[in-house]
C-alpha cells in the first residue's frame, strides 16, 4: 500500500511516518510545504528504509497538488498538513483560513479528480483520512465528553478552521462520493513537538531556569495521548476505519495545564535538579489567559475503541518522562528551533493581529 501524508514533516505528521515505516511494509510519500513547524530532521532514518518519497509543496497548489498525486498513484491520503498553533491563529488567523479550509478543499477537489480516474479494486480500497481535532467540539464544562455526533461549537480561529474543514471533507463523501474519514483527537505530546506548545516549552523553560507562563489559574484541561498512541489509532481508522464515519481518538489522560506543569517540574527536579536544590515549581508564573480559552476537552474513546479495538497504551505519567528524557537527550534537535525560530516569546494575545488571507 502506497500512503500519502500531508505534513508529514510536522510533529504528528512525522510520528505517523515512523510508525507505518517501522511497523508495517507500507510506502509513504511525504507532502510538506515545510513552515516554520516543518523539521526533516523527525524524518532522518525514513530515507534508509527505501519506501518513502518527500515532495516540498504547498496543499494550496492545485497543480502541485494533482501532478504529486498522478506521479505516484497513492492508495490512500492521510491528510495532516495544517496551521496548528491556537495563539498563533488569534495573532494571524490568515494564514489558518488559507491552509486548513482552502488547502483542504484544494486537496480534496485533487484527490476526486485522481480516484474518479481510478478502477476497479483499486477506487473502492481508495481512502482519504482526515485528521482534526476535539477542538471543533468547543468547551466542555466540570462533566461529559465529546462523542462523534457532539456538535460542533469551536471557539478559536484555528478550532474553527478545522471545523470548516471536517465539514468540506462530510460534503465531498456525501456529494461526490469520495471514501472519506474523520478522526478528532485530544492534545498529543511527545518527542520532536515544535518548543510553543504547552509541554515541551514547559521542559526547556526549566532546563534554562526560566519563567514557567501558565494561562489564567492553569485550571483548564485537556485530555493528554502520547504520539506515538495517535500514530498506531490513526493507522487503525485508515485501513479499518469505515467510509463516511468519524472516530474520536483520546488518551483517558485528563489533567488541567497547572497539573501537566507540576508535573514536569518534578520530573525535572528528579532528572536534572536545579543548582542550589530549589524546585523547578518556583518557576511557575501565572499569566494573562488565552482570549477565548476554552475550559475543558474530554473525549468519550468508546466507538474507536469498541469498533477498531485502540486504547491506548501509554498512562500519562509514563509518557511525560519519555517525553521529558527525550527533549533532555536530544538538543540537538530542538536547538536550532529555539535559536532561529521561536525563542519562547508569549504569543495569542491578538496584539499583531493580522488580516489578510494571502
Ligand atoms: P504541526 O504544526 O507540527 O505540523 C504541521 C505540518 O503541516 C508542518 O510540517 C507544516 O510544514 C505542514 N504544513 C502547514 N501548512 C502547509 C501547507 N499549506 N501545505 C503543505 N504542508 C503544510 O502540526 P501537528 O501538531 O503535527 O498536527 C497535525 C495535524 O493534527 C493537524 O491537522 C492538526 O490540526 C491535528 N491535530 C493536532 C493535535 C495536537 O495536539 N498537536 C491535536 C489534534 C489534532
């Protein structure tokens, strides 16, 4: 089976490439238009393997996107490739409305020309696999989760994009036919995350003995998956999933921002204790909250698991000291991210906001 991944070279996008080609003999062709939160280097041992193929375009370009999908003739799109930082969208929606809505329905109008051209075995076992988010769902308050059929209420610019677009991939199954999924997962955490998101910039504010920013009270929560769990779900929903159905992948994990903090804090105080003996806890700054923040995500992973047979398999605390280890063991990779493109500065607060769609 031949796979195409938009994203590919993204935090999840780039765990989902690791796990098909560690654990499967499927090919993988990689479509990544490489942002600022694009890293080959997730991607090192995939060239080794001599199943994988990367092309550098933008999901945007029609003609990139229907010349890349006539050459290599995939058997299945997994669509990942997206603006995916929720400040960033409040700074410069923009560039989320380009990508996440207009990129999807470029991909999407791409993909039913090539599968209209298909025949036989080949068009039935035809597959486009939406990745989203519980964020189209919007807060939750103190009880309840988000299950398939919760509707949708997204509060942020990029929650809403990732709306619209679950939304266009529905209508091009309904409309057009096209073999479409959709799966929305929880917060994902786990080695090569870009250093804005909440827990490995937590991890490398510790290690430089810098303030800790938690948003509000740090009462909101989320529902934590290890990575490397979403990439073996998500290989479950592509080649098991059903056609036109929607599976919500979460990690049971819940915990609110200051618990996740804490909790790092003393991992960080066992695996590199600061100088003088203080706890990293002292770091710990309370900060303006996220405009819009929503309260509380939960998902209810009963249909995926009682239809495909996923829970996941790493608890929480075990995969946050992975993860912590990792970041410890790798500076290597994230170094370069600090020093030349996000060096921790407090982003969301709509003070640059941008407006233009380019
Ligand atoms: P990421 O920001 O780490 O990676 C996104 C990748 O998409 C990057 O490699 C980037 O270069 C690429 N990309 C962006 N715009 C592109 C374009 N126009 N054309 C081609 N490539 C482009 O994101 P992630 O955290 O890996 O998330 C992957 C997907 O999973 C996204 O669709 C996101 O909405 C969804 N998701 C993420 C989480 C999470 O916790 N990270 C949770 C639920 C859902």
């Amino acid at each position: 089976m031949k796979i195409l991944v938009t994203g590919g070279a993204g935090f999840i996008g780039s765990a989902v490439i690791r796990h098909v080609l560690a654990a499967t003999d499927h090919t993988v062709v990689n479509v990544d238009k490489l942002t600022y939160a694009a890293d080959l280097r997730s991607l090192e041992q995939a060239d080794a393997t001599g199943r994988y193929a990367f092309e550098q375009a933008d999901i945007c370009d029609a003609a990139a996107m229907q010349a890349i999908l006539q050459r290599h003739q995939p058997d299945a799109i997994m669509h990942l490739a997206a603006e995916s930082h929720v400040d960033r969208s409040i700074d410069g929606p923009g560039d989320f409305i380009r990508t996440n809505i207009l990129g999807t329905y470029t991909l999407l109008d791409a993909a039913l020309g090539y599968w209209r051209g298909l025949a036989g075995t080949k068009a039935e076992a035809f597959r486009f696999h939406h990745i989203s988010t519980d964020e189209v769902f919007g807060a939750l308050g103190d009880t309840g989760q988000f299950v398939e059929d919760t509707p949708y209420d997204p509060s942020s610019p990029y929650s809403a994009s990732k709306a619209s677009s679950d939304h266009l991939v529905r209508a091009w199954q309904r409309t057009y036919g096209l073999p479409t999924v959709v799966s929305n997962c929880s917060n994902n955490y786990g080695p090569y995350q870009f250093p804005e998101k909440l827990i490995p910039l937590t991890i490398l504010n510790c290690r430089a003995e810098k303030p800790l920013p938690v948003y509000g009270t740090g009462s909101n929560v989320r529902d934590w998956l290890f990575v490397e769990d979403h990439a073996a779900a998500l290989a479950l929903v592509l080649t098991r999933g059903g056609v036109g159905q929607s599976y919500n992948i979460g990690g049971n994990s819940e915990r609110t921002n200051l618990a996740v903090v804490e909790t790092i804090c003393a991992l960080m105080d066992r695996l590199r204790p600061r100088a003088g003996g203080a706890s990293h806890r002292d770091l710990i700054t309370f900060v303006t909250d996220r405009p819009g923040h929503d309260f509380r995500y939960a998902i209810d992973a009963g249909k995926i698991r009682d239809a495909l047979g996923f829970t996941p398999s790493v608890d929480f605390e075990a995969g946050l000291e992975r993860t912590v280890a990792w970041y410890l063991g790798n500076e290597a990779w994230w170094r370069p991210l600090v020093d030349r493109q996000y060096g921790g500065e407090r982003l969301g607060l709509a003070g640059a906001r941008k407006t233009a769609v380019r």
